[in-house]
C-alpha cells in the first residue's frame, strides 16, 4: 500500500518553495505594523494555490479538499500564515455547490485569475456569538433587492475581499417554525457596499488577523446575488463551516510541525552545562509527545478531509479534527516557547508569533466546548443542554 497516495507531494514542494520567499522577517514586520500580506497572497494567488477547488472549467485547478489541506499545512509549517487567504477556499464551497450557473459563470473563472477575492465570511454577530440561530441582522427584500440593516463582528479580511458570502435572516426567528429557517445567504459585492450602507471598523487583536466590524445601514444587495432559495442559507453554510473546520485544522498541523521542527533544531543545537538541552529526557519527552499528537491529530484531518471530497456526511469528523489539531498545535507551541528559554519570547525567532496565531484556533471558528457539545449529544447521544 502506497502511505503517500495522497499526499500531493508536488503540491506540498511547490508551496514549500513559494514560502521560502517569506521569510521569518517578512511576517515580523507585518505583524509590528499589523499589515496585510498584500504580495504573499498575490504570490500564492499567481500560482494558483488558492483556486485548487475551483472547477477547470471555471479556470480552477478542480482540486478536492484533499489539495487544499496540503496547502495550508505547509504554509503554516513553513512559519507563513494562511489567515489572509484561506477564507476563500472554505467559502467557495458555499457558491460551488449552492450557487446558480449564472453566478458561477459571473464569478468563478475572476477569482480563479485573482481579479476578483472572495476572502470574507460574514456570520457571527455581537449578541447572537456561537448560536447563530439568534443573529438578527435582516434582509427585507423591495422588488429587485434587499434592504440589509445590522451589524457583524470579527469578520476578517473584509477590507482585502471584493465579495463577502453574508448570512442573514430573511424571516424572523419567531415567525419559523424550526430556528435554523428563515436565514439566507447573500454575496455582498464589496466594492459597491463599503461607503454605501456598509461600514468596515477594524479590530486589534493579539495576532495580525485583519479581522473587523461591520455595521449595515440599509445597504442595497441585488436579488440576483441570493445563493440558493432564501431561507435555507443556514444549511449551506454549515457545509462552509464542515471545509472551513477541516481546513483550519490544517493549519494547526502545520503549526504544530513549525513548533516541532522549530524545537528539535534548537535543542540539538543549544549547549548548557556542556552538552546540547536536547540530550535531556526533560527536553526530548515534551517534543516527542508534540509529534505523537500532531501526527495523530494529521490522521483525522486527513480522514474528515477524504469524507467530504466523498461527499459523506463529516460533521463530527470535522469537529473532531479541529479540536484535535488545535490542541496539539497549542500544545507544540507552549513546548516550543519552554524548549526555547529566553530566547522563545525573542520576535526574530517566530516562535512567539505563531505562538500567538496558533492559539486562536480552540476559540474559532468554533470554540473547544461547543465540539464537545455536539459529539456528546450528537455522536454520544447525552442530553441536550442548550
Ligand atoms: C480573530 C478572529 C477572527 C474571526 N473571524 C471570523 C470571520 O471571518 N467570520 C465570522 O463569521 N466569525 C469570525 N470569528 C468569530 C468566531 O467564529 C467566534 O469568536 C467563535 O465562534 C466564538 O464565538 P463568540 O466569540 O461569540 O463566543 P461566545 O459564543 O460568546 O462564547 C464564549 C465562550 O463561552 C463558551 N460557551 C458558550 N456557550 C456555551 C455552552 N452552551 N456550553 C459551554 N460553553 C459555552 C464558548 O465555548 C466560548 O469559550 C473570528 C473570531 C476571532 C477572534
């Protein structure tokens, strides 16, 4: 049996040379300035890494997720960050597999070229948080459009996006019968929007995220950009969400290697007490047990990741593997800063950055407990809750 079948191991050499053009200090300096890596996004978008899953026949490559986890892991492994562009792998399914041939045709092929970015996912509101049945912000269709008013937060690259895939309620929650009824999903054109009833506030964070608020004052979007049949936008974006959990965990695999293969170099290297740090079993067990949970964290990524290219059901697969790949790349990383001493909290080392990176992902795009709320109750069948 071939262990490497599909590992996409051109793909993964490819990107490995592509980041070797970005270098620790590159990512430094964006990160003091909390800047948008503007020509590492073009050089990933030029070499068509981030249209894998876009069909051929819309200029795609018509790559499964398979690809696209391949893609980010060495990204991340290579100390880069995939947070500026990977929205527009996970939201592309939404539009792949809900969107009419007329927006296909319309948008495909100029995000496949890069004309066009599709980089913003807009769906958690500050009163709703995780339980998105609550989200509030409203669509009231007049003829050809809709009227959208509302607000957004934490929706990231929202500046650096021309189109932005938006849940919204098209009925109120208490006018349906099921609470996930009555949500659309719409394309927001965001070159139109920004200044003409969309507002985009940016918000610090601890890592450079270019993530943001946004408030909707009766902002005109076209019927014509309704994914799908109004009122079953949540349905489609649960889908998003199964690739988007998938391919975060990804990143957090590569992360983890980033922190493994930072760590092992360095304790092979350093010398105190006259020997190198790595020959004590205090400072070999923490990256051994690194590896051993990156490694079988990368198994249930690779395994939610072959289930939805297969188009079954991987709900719970993905949120395991999210919630595996986060905690071992957290994990790895607080090894990596102790591994490290002094030196872990130096900037020029990179291990502090995607210390901080890293760490994001037990709180998003889902948190730890609201997993392990749908495995006991869904895959355990515990009682409900909430
Ligand atoms: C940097 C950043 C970028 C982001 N980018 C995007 C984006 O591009 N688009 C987008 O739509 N969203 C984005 N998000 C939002 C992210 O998905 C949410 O922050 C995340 O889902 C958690 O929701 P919340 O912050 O509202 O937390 P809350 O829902 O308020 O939860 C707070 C805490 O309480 C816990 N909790 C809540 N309810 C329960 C319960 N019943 N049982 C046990 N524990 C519970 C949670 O696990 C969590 O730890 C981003 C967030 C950040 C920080």
């Amino acid at each position: 049996m071939d262990l490497h079948a599909d590992d996409h191991r051109e793909i993964r050499d490819a990107v490995r040379r592509l980041c070797a053009e970005f270098p620790g200090s590159y990512w430094q300096a964006l990160d003091r300035e909390r800047a948008y890596p503007q020509e590492f996004v073009a050089a990933l978008t030029k070499a068509g890494f981030l249209s894998v899953l876009i069909p051929e026949v819309y200029g795609g490559s018509g790559l499964g997720l398979g690809a696209a986890i391949a893609i980010l892991e060495e990204i991340h492994r290579a100390g880069c960050n995939g947070g500026a562009c990977h929205a527009q792998m996970y939201t592309m399914g939404t539009v792949l597999k809900h969107g009419s041939d007329e927006q296909k045709r319309r948008y495909l092929p100029l995000i496949a070229s890069g004309e066009l970015r599709l980089q913003a996912f807009g769906v958690t509101e500050p009163t709703a948080g995780t339980d998105t049945t609550r989200i509030t912000t409203f669509a009231r269709r007049e003829g050809d459009k809709y009227i959208v008013n509302g607000q957004k937060i934490w929706i990231s690259r929202a500046e650096h996006s021309d189109l932005m895939v938006l849940l919204v309620r098209t009925t109120p929650r208490n006018e349906v019968t099921k609470p996930t009824d009555g949500m659309s999903v719409l394309l927001v054109d965001m070159r139109e929007a920004v200044g003409n009833g969309l507002t985009v506030r940016p918000i610090r964070t601890m890592l450079n995220h270019a993530t943001t608020e946004l408030f909707f004052d009766n902002l005109e979007v076209p019927v014509a950009n309704l994914v799908g049949v109004e009122g079953e936008g949540f349905r489609y974006i649960l889908s998003g969400m199964n690739a988007e959990r998938i391919l975060i965990a990804s990143e957090c695999i590569g992360d983890g290697r980033f922190f493994i293969d930072k760590a092992t170099a360095y304790a092979k290297e350093r010398t105190v007490f006259g020997r190198a740090i790595g020959s004590n079993q205090g400072v070999q067990f923490p990256i051994a047990r690194a590896h051993v949970q990156v490694t079988a964290a990368a198994e249930v990524v690779a395994k939610a990741a072959r289930m939805y290219d297969q188009g079954i059901s991987c709900g719970t697969e993905a949120n395991m593997a999210k919630m595996l790949a986060s905690e071992a790349s957290w994990y790895s990383a607080d090894m990596c800063i102790q591994t490290h001493g002094g030196f872990g909290f130096a900037e020029e080392y990179d291990v502090e950055r995607k210390f901080r990176e890293t760490r994001l992902y037990q709180v998003a795009p889902i948190s730890t407990n609201l997993i392990l709320s749908h495995v006991a109750t869904h895959t355990l069948g515990l009682p409900k809750s909430f």
